[in-house]
C-alpha cells in the first residue's frame, strides 16, 4: 500500500484561493454549492515552528505501520504550532473494497467529534442569556421532571426513586447527568435503552427520543459522577428548543458557516458521496478490518431521522483543522467571533465534582478519554495531571475523539493542535491516541 501515501506538499495559494470559493456559500446555508473542497498542507518546515523533521516523520512511519498489516483502512493526521500547518500525513485507503485512496479531501464520520461543536452551540446561547448552567432542563424539557433514578431490581422489574435534585444545563454539558449510552453493557440502565430501542443510536426523531430518556431510569443523581451518555443529544435538544430552530440549522449559521467548515453536517449530499470513506471494525477473532459501513450504502448519504448532537456529524480534514484553530485562537478565526475568550476559557477548565479526574468522579466504563489525570470540562477533557495520566501532554491541554477512532487535541502551553482522521469501530480497538501523542511531543525541541 505504499503507492497510497500522499505526504505532498501544495501550493498554499491555491489551498487559499479553494478556501475562498467556498466560505461565502458556507455562511449563507449552501456548503455543498459545486466549489471545490478547500484542503490543507503543510505550509511550513517543522523546523521553523520548533519540530525536528526526521523525528516528526516518525508520526507517519508509525501509522502506515498499522495500514500495511491490515488493522486500519486509511489514516490521515495533521499537527499545526503557532497556526501553521507543520505536518501532513494521508496514507491508505478511504474505501478499500474499491481501491480508493485516502484523498485530501476524504469525508469521515466524526461520531463524538460532535460533540464539542454542539456545546460550543449551547454556549452561544448561555452568552445571549438565555438560560443559567444551573438551570433544571425541565424548564425547557419538561419531560426531565419526571426523571427517576434507577434504586435496584433488574431491566424487567425494577424501582426507581426521586433524585437528590433535577438535570441542570450543567450536567449536560459535563456528562454528570445520569443519563448514560445503550453500549456500555454495564448493567440494567443501559439494558433499559437497548429495550426501548437506543441501539447505537436514538429511535426517532430528536424530540421523541429526548421524551424517551426521561422515562428511563437515571445511573445515578445528577451532578454526582460523571458518566459518557446521550447528554449531548439532550443538549443539542435544548439548542433546538432555545433557538427555535432545527438543529442543524443552528449549527450551520453560527457554528459551521462561521467557519467555513463546507463539508461538515448531518448527511453526505449526493455531488460529495464519492468521496465518503468506508468505516470499519476488527473481524471476529482477529485485528483485521473489515467493512461494517461501506461508502456506497452509508446510511449518511441520507439526512438522518435524528439530529445528534452526540455523534451525528461528517466532516473533513480541512474542516476540523479550521474548528481547531479557532479553538486555538480563543474562540475567533480569520476575524470572526464564534465563541468569546472568557467562555472557552471557561468550557475548558475542569469542572468534574470536587475538582477531581475521571477516575475518581467516573464509573470504569467507555470514554474517548483516558480517566487518571484527566479532567472534563464543558464538552472537552482537560488534562490534570500529565504524570497521572502517563502520556506526554501539557497541563490544560483539552481534546476529544469519536467512536471511530478519529481525535483532536489543542494544547495552549506548546500552542499546538493535532487531528487525526481514520475509520475504526470501536476507539478503543488501538492506543493509537496516546501512541500519537507520544509521536508528536517527542519531535518537539
């Protein structure tokens, strides 16, 4: 497969001029108007932004390693210090029964990726005062006055009992709700949400299914622990409700549009299905791939029947990259104001109960983070401690990734920012999170 790596280096003009095309339609509601994808390379020698260049290129060494024997697809990665792209690596393939590359313009499922885009939304609306994080979500969603927290029994008899106190905004934004996800396959809670038909996703519409998990039992009293849940579903509900709009339609006029992030949304419209990557997970008793999505019959060539705000979007390098460095500029990109500096701020220092990390305020079950040292903001982890931890990180350094392997990070101290695009179910298959981490620190002098 090495006839697939595409490390090359292009005109950055050219990238800028694909740029332009596009961003006036992003921002009116039209990302898919026939411009070309915009793409990024790398635009400078890693030299110049601090980074050994041999010791870099250990970053795609070690990734192809995983593609030459079968494990991944395809991988793509991009690691960016003081706002310059210092490194791109796409090797493999998007699509591997049809023989298709990883292009530079590949679309990818981002699953939990999401996430932070939706709490970067409901925090817009927190900024025009429209509700206080300590504010029940009954207010909005009434159903969630009614919320029971699970007391004992099994997923056919059961009781249940009052919690302490309801569901703030809080407890969404930080998954200390109660709620939890049907795959964890941790007891009878999420044996309940697999009954009542949330199987790796929600069973109708947003609305409907947020009425549905008000009528579960909770794992436990809001604002107690922290637990990886449909939270965000529910957030991105509320955006709905605030706003008075469609989910979708929120995020592309003040959100995605602001951005020019042209590819990203809920669906793959039909001009760019050809370019949707295939996902993938480890065949029965071994770490081969092998196809569970495959690009051609995607269910997200469709507009979906529910609007995650959990796990929902597509998108591409180049527009993750620009979600990043906004993140990386205090909430502003190109000029434009998404987010003010204070609220970032804010959203990404650790707010579990006590100050405490994942592992003492969470249960032992799936993340997109590690637990020891680690924090959890409002939609971000946050590093604590990076000697708990045991990765090379920074302190304040916040992240996320989604359920196909991909990952983001931005580290304010190295002033760097790293994204990695693969298709690989479950994320937890590989370490591939910390190994590119480890990649990408040691290379810095």
């Amino acid at each position: 497969m090495n006839d697939a790596s595409a490390t090359e280096v292009v005109d950055r003009k050219a990238t800028e001029k694909a740029t332009e095309k596009t961003t006036g339609r992003a921002a009116a509601g039209d990302p898919t108007a026939g411009a070309p994808a915009p793409v990024v390379e790398a635009e400078v020698d890693p030299a110049e932004v601090g980074f050994d260049a041999e010791r870099l290129a250990e970053v795609g060494r070690h990734l192809h390693a995983y593609v030459d024997d079968g494990r991944l697809p395809g991988t793509y990665v991009l690691v960016s210090r003081g706002g310059k792209t210092a490194y791109v690596d796409r090797y493999g393939r998007r699509d591997c029964e049809r023989d298709l590359p990883v292009d530079a313009d590949t679309i990818y499922r981002i699953y939990s990726m999401t996430k932070p885009l939706t709490s970067i939304a409901a925090m817009q609306l927190y900024e025009r005062g429209m509700f206080q994080l300590k504010d029940p979500v009954s207010r909005w969603l009434p159903a969630f006055g009614d919320a029971r927290v699970f007391a004992g029994g099994n997923a056919t008899l059961y009781q249940t009992r009052e919690p302490a106190r309801e569901i703030t905004v809080h407890d969404l934004l930080t998954h200390t709700s109660g709620l939890t996800y049907d795959f964890h396959f941790a007891g009878f809670v999420d044996e309940l949400y697999r009954r009542n038909g949330f199987n790796w996703g929600m069973p109708g519409d947003l609305a409907e299914s947020c009425d549905a998990l008000a009528a579960l039992p909770l794992l436990f009293d809001p604002g107690t622990e922290w637990n990886y849940s449909y939270s965000t579903d529910v957030l991105g509900r509320l955006v709905e409700v605030l706003s008075g709009q469609n989910l979708d339609l929120y995020l592309k006029e003040n959100v995605i549009g602001p951005l020019a992030m042209v590819d990203t949304g809920f669906s793959v419209p039909p001009e760019s299905a050809h370019r949707l990557a295939s996902n993938y997970a480890p065949a029965p008793g071994t770490l081969r791939r092998t196809v569970v999505d495959a690009a051609e019959t995607s269910a997200f060539l469709k507009p979906p029947k529910t609007l995650s705000g959990g796990g929902g979007l597509v998108s591409t390098m180049a527009d993750y990259h620009r979600f990043t460095q906004m993140l990386r500029g205090g909430g502003t990109l190109e000029g434009r104001r998404v987010i003010g500096s204070r609220t970032l701020a804010y959203m990404t220092q650790n707010h579990l109960p006590g100050g405490g990390d994942l592992t003492a305020c969470g249960r032992a079950l799936f993340s997109e983070a590690a637990f020891d040292g680690v924090g959890f903001g409002l939609g971000f982890s946050v590093v604590l401690d990076p000697a708990k931890a045991q990765v090379l990180s920074s302190k304040g350094e916040f992240a996320w990734g989604g359920a196909a392997s991909t990952a983001f990070w931005v580290d304010p101290v190295e002033d760097l920012t790293v994204v990695f695009l693969t298709q690989l179910l479950p994320s937890s298959t590989h370490p591939i999170r910390a190994e590119l981490k480890a990649l990408v620190y040691q290379a810095l002098v």
